[in-house]
C-alpha cells in the first residue's frame, strides 16, 4: 500500500488520468495539492485560487477514497479565512497546503488560519526549506514552524525535511518523541519528497530515519500532474532504492510509504 502525500495539481489534469497514473504507479491514495504554482494560478491572486479550489474539488469529487484534496490559501489575503471554509465545507476538500512567501510561519495573520484549521480539523501540508522561486526560503526555516504548537489539535507536515536546514527539521520533530508524545499525535510530520540534490540524499534521509524515525516520516513524489504513472513510480523506486542503500527493515517501509500520512489523514 501506498500514499503519495504531495502531488501537485496544475489544472490541466483530468479524473481519469489522474487515476490511471495512481494505478499504473501503483498508488492507492493521493494528497492532490490545488494548483499555485502553474499559470492562470498564483498564490499572490485570491481570485486565482478560488478558482483552484474549485477545480481540485471537480477533480477529486466522487473518488475520495482515493484522492484527497488540499486547498490552497494565502494568508496575507483578507478572505483567506473565509476561502479556506467554503473550500473545506462547500467544497468537501480535506486539508490544507501553505507557502509561506511574504509572511512567516508565526505571523498574527497565519495564526487565523491556524486556528480555522484547527477548527476544522483539517491537516496542514506546509512548504519547508529553500523554495523555488529563489526569493522565499527565509520565510520557510523549520523552526519558524513551532508556531503551529499554539494550536496543539493541529497535525500538520513539513515537507521536503526541510532542505537545507534538515538539521533544524529534525530538531524540530524530535521534540515530541523526547516528551513521549505518540508518533500519529506528534504535532508534526515530515515529507521525504526531496528538496536536496541526489548526493545529499542519502545522508539527509539517514539522519531522518534515526532522530525522527519511520514513524514520523512519510513519502511525497513532488510530481506535478497530468503526468503518467511510471513518472510517479520514478520517485518510489529511488526511495526504494535508499531504503535498500540503509538496509530499512520492511515495516519500517511500510510506515513511510503509507502509515504515517494514513494515520495523519485519517484514512487508516
Ligand atoms: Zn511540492
């Protein structure tokens, strides 16, 4: 079994492809992401997101068993709130993605969100470490997202072990452990979809796997769609690989590529 909990949508993608790619991959579940990062979308156009919003709620819409949708929002908009609660009431999405770019993580404005998301009870993917548009990353620093413990009912991820402040990430995560707190409880969660070059990866993984554990760690191809399956099984194989690499027992494999996000979505 496997999840795949950070694809990305663009808005060119169709149901059936999408679900063929899942199957031909091999995947059985999907967190889809509304698209913000592929033209007409931008997270700094409230209007454009809207409307990802509700293209990513067509899309999922009678396979939600299988494709679990996460809005887009920007907290810097005045409407983010209400956005955010029509996506998740009216619209039937399941949680939520945040960039933080042009505000930090422990800004008053994220705050609001946070705490609509709590209400909600929505999981929250948040981008962490360098971002792609080269002018973000400063917003994006792992311990940045402590904020989130304000709102102890939150479960959220960060992604991409926060490259390249992974040492930061794992500090982060490690935190809950060392108060005893159960994995699938721990405010926080990280994605293995990697930010770091290919020879980072074994290390940045290892390190993971040994501070914050299989139990806190959970696969994302970081694919954006429409794409085919075996584009997505690219990703699995070459986590597959390191995991042979580290010699990872089957169950702690097991746990990263479905436990983890399953407990964190609800879905198992
Ligand atoms: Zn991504």
């Amino acid at each position: 079994m496997i999840i795949d909990a950070h694809l990305h949508c663009t808005g060119r993608e169709h149901t059936d492809e999408v679900l063929t790619a899942l199957d031909d991959a091999e995947v059985d579940a999907a967190v889809l992401l509304a698209p913000f990062l592929s033209p007409p979308f931008q997270l700094n156009d409230p209007h454009s997101l809207r409307v990802a919003n509700q293209h990513l709620a067509n899309l999922v819409g009678g396979h939600e068993d299988r494709l679990i949708g996460f809005a887009v929002v920007n907290p810097l908009h005045e409407e983010a709130i209400d956005d955010l609660r029509h996506a998740i009431v009216d619209l039937g999405l399941r949680g939520l993605k945040l960039v933080p770019t042009g505000w930090y993580p422990y800004d008053e404005r994220a705050h609001g969100i946070y705490e609509s998301a709590a209400l909600l009870g929505i999981p929250i993917l948040f981008h962490s470490g360098i971002f792609i548009d080269g002018r973000s990353g400063r917003f994006c620093r792992p311990a940045f997202f402590e904020a989130v413990r304000e709102h102890p009912d939150l479960r959220v991820t960060l992604a991409h072990l926060g490259w390249p402040w992974c040492d930061e990430a794992n500090a982060v995560g490690v935190i809950d452990l060392i108060n005893g707190v159960a994995p699938d409880e721990s405010q926080f969660r990280f994605d293995i979809s990697f930010g770091a070059p290919p020879v980072y990866r074994k290390s940045a993984l290892n390190k993971a796997l040994a501070v914050l554990t299989p139990e806190l760690l959970q696969f994302g191809s970081d694919r954006f769609l429409p794409c085919s399956g075996e584009h997505i099984a690219e990703k699995i194989h070459e986590v597959d690989a390191l995991f042979d690499d580290l010699e990872l027992a089957p169950d702690a494999r097991k746990r990263i590529m479905y436990g983890t996000a399953a407990a964190w979505l609800g879905i198992s």
